[in-house]
C-alpha cells in the first residue's frame, strides 16, 4: 500500500469520527455562524430602534454609535487619539479652544454632513446627533482622561 493513500485514509476516517463526537461535557453548545449574524440588531441599531438592554435616555445607543463611528478617529475620549487619528489627522475635541469655537449646530452639522476625510454620518436620529455633542462637550478642557 503506498504511504500517500494510508495517509488519505486516515484523514478520512479522523474527519468521520470526528463529526460523531458527543457534545461537550461542559453544556457548551458548538458555535455556528448564525451565532455572530448582528445584522437585524445592527439595522435596528441604524435606524435608531431600541435593542435589548438599552437604556430610555438612548445612552447606550450613542455610546456604541461613538465606539462604532467615531472613536476609529478620536479615540475614546475625543483626543484624536484613535488607531487611525493620526492618519487623518483627527483633531483633539477636548481643546478649549476648539470647544469654544465650534457651537453645537456647527459639530451637529459636522457629524451628519463630514467634511475631508470624515465620512458622513447622516442616517443617525436627531436623539443620537444631540447625544453625542453632548459627549463631546463632556470632554471640554478635560486634563485627565475619565474613569
């Protein structure tokens, strides 16, 4: 017998005991692709829809809308300080004289239409716009970083 056809039996027989195995001791279930299909959450989500767990005051639709959307570029807590803040040259929101600049029509504005290289946000809620210039502002002078 040649060595190549043994090794194909033997991948073959591995593979069929290994499909019969019972499921695990630990009540684990397998996971399975459907396991991670977020996409009726994350159209809810987009369209401003409360999901499970949410709050009534929408926080944490705007809390996952900033992680989502805008922390790529300004980081956490609105220094510019995101994984692509650099690149794109993202400007430190917690600067007092960028915060006394700016009004929160104009940062409104801002998130809904872009401008450069942030890309237009203009399919989030009124309530979730409001929300998150109000987190911006949050970060107005801040020193340090929130805990």
């Amino acid at each position: 017998m040649r060595p190549h056809t043994l090794g194909f039996g033997l991948i073959v027989s591995m593979l069929a005991f290994g499909c019969d195995r019972a499921p695990s001791a630990d009540g684990l279930a397998e996971w399975s692709p459907q396991d991670h299909d977020r996409t009726e959450e994350n159209s809810k989500l987009r369209a401003g829809v409360q999901v499970k767990d949410q709050k009534d005051d929408g926080s944490t639709l705007i809390e996952i809308t900033w992680a989502q959307s805008c922390a790529q570029c300004h980081g956490p807590y609105g220094r510019g300080d995101g994984p692509n803040g650099p690149m794109v040259k993202a400007p430190d929101l917690t600067r007092e004289e960028w915060q006394a600049r700016a009004t929160d029509e104009d940062i409104e504005d801002r998130i809904r239409s872009g401008k450069g290289t942030m890309p237009r946000f203009d399919h989030l809620p009124p309530a979730v716009l409001k929300g998150l210039v109000a987190r911006i502002r949050t970060y107005r002078g801040a020193k340090e970083i929130p805990q």
